[in-house]
C-alpha cells in the first residue's frame, strides 16, 4: 500500500509541475524582434528573454491581435522592440498564441498625458488629437476622398476653385468670369 501510495504522490507532483509550468506561459511579456514583421502572414517574432549565453529565446511567429472583424478596422504594425505580450491559452506556446498589444515603456511613449483628449499617432509624425469640443489632423499632406465636403459646418457658403466662372454683377468687370488665383495650400479637383 505504502508503495502504491508513493507512486500516486510522484504522479500527482508531476502533473502538478506539468500545470504550473503551462500557467506560466500563457501570458509571457516580450519586445518585438527587429525585422520580424511579417505583414503578408501578419505574424511577429517576441523577445522572451535570453538563455545561459546570452542568446535570445524568440517566440515562434505569432500572429498580433488587431480590432478588425467588427464595424471598426484598424491596420497597425508592431514597431521594433515594441513591448507585446504573447498569450496561449493553453499554456501551449505554437498556433493558438498571439501578441497583443501591451504598455507603453522607456523605447515608446504615449502620444498624450491628457485625460481630455485621445489620440491616434502614427511613426511619421501624423497625428489625430480627438477632444470634447474639437478634433485636430495634424499631417504633412491631407487628403480627403469625398463626394461632399463641408467645412466649418452645415449650410455653409460654396467654395470655387482656379479655373471656375464666377458670375461678376457690377462694374467694369461685369460678366461671367474665370478664378485666376487661389489658395497656396488648399487645392481641390
């Protein structure tokens, strides 16, 4: 019995490690290897950390959760060394784990401290600030696709373009004539 008894014991030990070990994995903190992006496969390699000589220990390629089968899509890439943290519900790292997206840390920092506002910043500089009372695009270039655009509100005022005729009333220059001159930094087709 005694012997039967002990066998139980080591046998319950090791499924106990077994568990404790798969616990551990599923949620792992890693940086995002430089370079391994892959945006056909929309899979990326983590950092996990580094073995007895100092090599990396990398994840396999994972693919990143991204909001995108809802009303709302959004296409965003992990950045080199971005911070990730890489789940398997299993505890089985392989093809049912994913990165997803973690904190901001010392190699990328948030594009606000303000609790009024949020904000969406993308690597070139461009950036959407969204406040109770305005929203602000700031980019080098803007372009807008659109069959109506409305500036400033409804029922506003049309807008002519270089080239359109405008109708003059009075004076010496009465009559039906084209725009010559416009804006330096707004254009329209």
């Amino acid at each position: 019995m005694s012997r039967l008894v002990s066998s139980e014991l080591r046998t319950l030990h090791r499924k106990v490690q077994k568990l404790d070990r798969r616990l551990a994995t599923t949620l792992l903190p890693g940086k995002v290897k430089p370079g391994s992006q892959d945006l056909e496969k929309r899979t990326v390699r983590l950092i996990l950390g580094t073995d007895a000589q100092g090599k990396e220990v990398l994840s396999p390629p994972v693919r990143w959760q991204q909001q995108g089968a809802g009303t709302l899509k959004i296409h965003a890439v992990p950045a080199d060394n971005e911070q990730m943290m890489l789940t398997s519900q299993s505890g089985t790292i392989g093809a049912g784990s994913s990165a997803q997206w973690a904190t901001y840390d010392q190699d990328h920092s948030p594009p606000s401290n303000k609790d009024t506002e949020a904000v969406i910043e993308f690597a070139t500089g461009a950036r959407w600030t969204i406040e109770k009372t305005r929203q602000r695009l700031a980019a080098e270039n803007v372009h807008v696709d659109a069959n109506n655009v409305t500036l400033g509100g409804e029922g506003g005022q049309k807008v002519a373009r270089v080239g359109d005729m405008v109708q003059v009333g009075a004076g010496s220059s009465a009559g039906l004539w084209p725009i010559v001159t416009g804006s330096d930094i707004v254009s329209a087709t």
